[in-house]
C-alpha cells in the first residue's frame, strides 16, 4: 500500500477562541451501503446509495493524530457541480 500525499493548502483554524493560520491537509470521503441478496451462485444488488460525506483536516506539520487526538478539525464542505465553474 502506498500512502497518498494530499496538497497542502493555506486555511484558517478557530483553536480556543483564536484564528490560527496554517498549512493544512484535507480528506474527503463518501458514506455509501449496498444492499444486496446473494444464493445458489446468483446475486442481486438491491440498493447501491451514497449517504453522505466527511472531511476532515488537520496542520500539514502533524504526522499523527487528527480529530480524535485533538489536533484536526471536522469540516462542512460546499460540493458543487463542475458546470457550476463554467457558467460563471
């Protein structure tokens, strides 16, 4: 397994009560299930949807840790469509 090297990125973290400029690294991911039936050699998706999603970030600087250790932070993304950049 190889690891992913995310880009850095500049962001603004609230850390008890101060804003606090850093270079960060995000992670974006989808909550999904897949229902399915399977017996006697067949199978059958029965439902296939995407609940939601996360991200999570935290400084670029730590190599551990994140938000459960305290030093990241929970997201709310916007996620827009592509034509969204088109069009403007």
């Amino acid at each position: 397994m190889e690891r992913i090297m995310p880009p850095e990125i500049s962001s603004l973290f609230l850390v008890n009560g101060v804003v606090t400029p850093m270079m960060s690294l995000s992670e974006f991911g989808y909550y999904s299930f897949v229902l399915s039936s399977a017996g006697q050699g067949t199978s059958q998706v029965i439902s296939n949807d995407v609940l939601g999603s996360l991200m999570r970030s935290k400084g670029s600087h730590l190599g551990e840790g994140g938000v459960s250790a305290g030093s990241g932070v929970i997201d709310s993304p916007l996620v827009i469509e592509s034509e969204f950049f088109k069009n403007n």
